[in-house]
C-alpha cells in the first residue's frame, strides 16, 4: 500500500462502531518540498506568503512544468506518509483507505502527529463505513443523536441528487445497525419491495455514485447492504 497514491483495504470493505479517523499531512506538496529540498528557499518562501487557492495552483504549474520534480513530490508524500503510519503503529488491520497525503483509519490511540518536521492533523472523524466499489460513504450521528452521511469518490452533484433518496435509506439502515436494531430486516424487506413495485418517490430510482440504467443499477447496492446487514445481525446472537 505504500506505493500507492490512492488504496482502499480489500480486507475492511464496511465497518461499524468504530472511531474511525481522517488525519491529513498540513500542506503536503510545500511541506514535502521543503524537507527534501525540491525547491529553493527563495520559492518556498514566495509560496508560502501565497493564499491556499493561488498556493495550490503555483505548485500544480511546478508539477505539469517538470516530471521528474512531479514525480519527487509525489515519491516524498508517499514516504511522509509511509512514516506516519509507522510511528503510530497502522496497517492493514486499521487503515481503511489512502487518499494522497491523507490517511483514513480507525483507532482510539493517541496520534503522533510531528514526523520529521512535517505536520499532520485530524480532520474528520466518523462511527461507521461502507465502501461501493470506488465510493466511500462514512457515517456519524450529531449531538442531537442525528445521523449524517460523508462521501468520498462520489460527485457533489450525485450526493445532492440523493439527498432525499437513497442517502436517506442509507442513514436509516446504518443507524439502526449502529443501534443494534433487528428491525432493520423488516425496513429493508419493505423498502425494496417497495422499490421493485415502483411505489417510492422517483428519486429513489437514480443511479448512486455511478453511471447505470434508471432503477436496475441500484439493485447491486441494495444486494450488497442486505449482505452486510445479514452479517451484522447475525454476529449480534
């Protein structure tokens, strides 16, 4: 997984009850630079003084100009990040997914957060997980007891469009498991009956996360939340 830029852990497709965590490097590509020397003093310090936006873009023009500094940046994030997980004891048994210089895991351990010089910080923080083939829906209940739903790899325009479909289903199912709701069988043989009848709102019927036909691409999402649900209850006995 080191190598890898972006990886998702084939071995925790969906977990539940969990502290689970997004810890980010602090301004990865000027932070990387800086320690192993890919730029002189003279731009790090010009790019820093820059606002976030304009910072991002100098360095993306640093990136597309020369390929062997792209590919220095990149080799100096992954060894970066590589150390981060070292230090705090991460791997395959707790690393959900790797996203850049970000890092998604759960654990309730105490974080080092300082690796050579190089920040990270917490970023978000989530009970629940599931991953749809390259989508990852994280979920986390407010103080008001309020479940809410985060998505990664999945278009803001698709998330908005199932705001009141299929992310509220959603809620509902990975609440009452979180809850430890054996009702959640019964909500789920109701619901998809209801589905396959054609007796819900039309906008429970688009696609989610990706691009399929009208209703039959939602069946595979349906399938594979049933799968985990079963699961789940099942271990409860």
């Amino acid at each position: 997984m080191h190598d890898k830029m972006l990886w998702f852990n084939e071995k925790i497709p969906y977990l539940f009850h969990g502290n689970i965590v997004e810890w980010d490097m602090s301004k990865a590509s000027l932070s990387v630079c800086e320690h192993f020397g890919l730029l002189d003093s003279k731009e790090i310090a010009r790019m820093k003084a820059l606002p976030k936006l304009e910072r991002e873009i100098a360095m993306g023009k640093h990136q597309r100009g020369n390929k062997e500094f792209s590919n220095q940046l990149l080799s100096g994030i992954r060894e970066i990040r590589r150390k981060f997980l070292l230090a705090n004891g991460l791997n395959d048994t707790n690393i959900l997914s790797l996203h850049n210089d970000a890092v998604i895991f759960n654990s309730r351990k105490q974080i080092i957060a300082d690796i050579d010089g190089i920040k990270f910080h917490h970023d978000n923080t989530w009970d629940a997980y599931i991953r749809y083939g390259r989508a990852e829906i994280f979920y986390k209940v407010d103080e008001l007891g309020n479940g809410s739903l985060d998505f990664k790899n999945v278009g803001k325009d698709k998330v908005q469009e199932h705001t009141f479909g299929l992310n509220k289903y959603m809620i509902k199912v990975i609440g009452d498991i979180e809850a430890y709701d054996k009702n959640v069988l019964k909500y789920m043989r109701k619901f998809q009956q209801q589905y396959l009848q054609d007796k819900l709102p039309e906008y429970y019927y688009s696609a989610f996360g990706k691009i399929g036909d009208f209703k039959i691409a939602n069946l595979e999402l349906f399938g594979m939340m049933a799968d985990i649900v079963i699961k789940e209850v099942n271990s409860w006995k």
